[in-house]
C-alpha cells in the first residue's frame, strides 16, 4: 500500500511541475483534427491548451479572423483536450467541424498529455517556450487578451 501512495505521489508531483518555469518538456505526439501527427520539439514556441470547450471557444474567438497558417508564423501550437467528448460526437460533428478552422488543433482523445498542463476550467494555458524549456506561464479568460498576447508574439 505504501509503495501505492508513492507510486501516486510521485506521478502527481510530475504532473504539477509539467508547467513549473524552468522545466523541460516532455515530448510527445498527437493527431490534429486532419489526422495528422505532430510531435513537441525544442523549436517550439508556444503552446496553448485548453482543458475543455469553453476553452477552445476562448481559442477559437482569440484566432477569429487570423490567416491559415497565423500559429505556425509564431511557432504556437493549440493543444485540445476532447477526452469528455462522447467519440460519436467527436468523430461525427466536432472534428468534421474543426477541419474548417484556419489552425491545426491537436486533438488529446485519450487525456494523455492535456493533464501535464493544468489549465483552469473555461480558460487557456500558454506556455512560453525556449529550446523546450517552459519561460513564462499566463492564464487566459479574455479571447482578447489572449489574442494581444499572440501578436506580439509574432516573428
């Protein structure tokens, strides 16, 4: 049992510093909304991440109106997490949807990498990324904070 607890702690501890300024970032892979895989790289710049759909709401408002390519300029990638979402929904409606959209989202289906960043419920997480090294930490309840924030982040 004790082993148990530690085992635990020891997971949840890594998760809570996933974010922590001065932490690397573990890599992973996903596939985006045309089933495509992307990978987390040291030349990354940015990641947004949204833990639920008020979240990507947020998103999506902050990127209204942007050219395809917009998060790609600035080396950002939006991370979605759609576990919640019923599969027959997702594939049926949501990711048939996304497709529409002017950015890539890469889609956690299974809750595999969206819970390293915990971002608060009906907001987005922005990491500020250096060489895969996490700078700068800011949370996002205003699509049009969020939206000055990525233009000035442009190169």
């Amino acid at each position: 049992m004790k082993a148990v607890f530690v085992v635990v702690l020891m997971a949840w501890m890594g998760l809570a510093q996933a974010q922590e300024e001065g932490s690397r970032l573990a890599p992973w892979t996903l596939l985006d909304q045309y089933d495509q895989p992307y990978t987390l790289d040291d030349g990354l710049r940015l990641l947004l991440v949204a833990r639920d759909m008020d979240g990507a709401k947020l998103v999506k408002a902050a990127l209204e109106g942007q050219p395809k390519g917009y998060l790609e300029a600035r080396k950002a990638v939006f991370l979605a997490d759609v576990s919640r979402m019923p599969a027959v929904i997702a594939k049926l409606f949501a990711v048939p949807a996304m497709r529409d959209y002017n950015y890539r989202v890469m889609l956690d289906r299974e809750s595999r990498v969206a819970p390293r960043y915990p971002a608060e419920a009906g907001s987005v997480l922005l990491l500020r990324l250096e060489g895969g090294v996490v700078r700068e930490t800011l949370t996002f309840t205003d699509a049009a904070a969020l939206r000055a924030v990525l233009e000035s982040s442009a190169e």
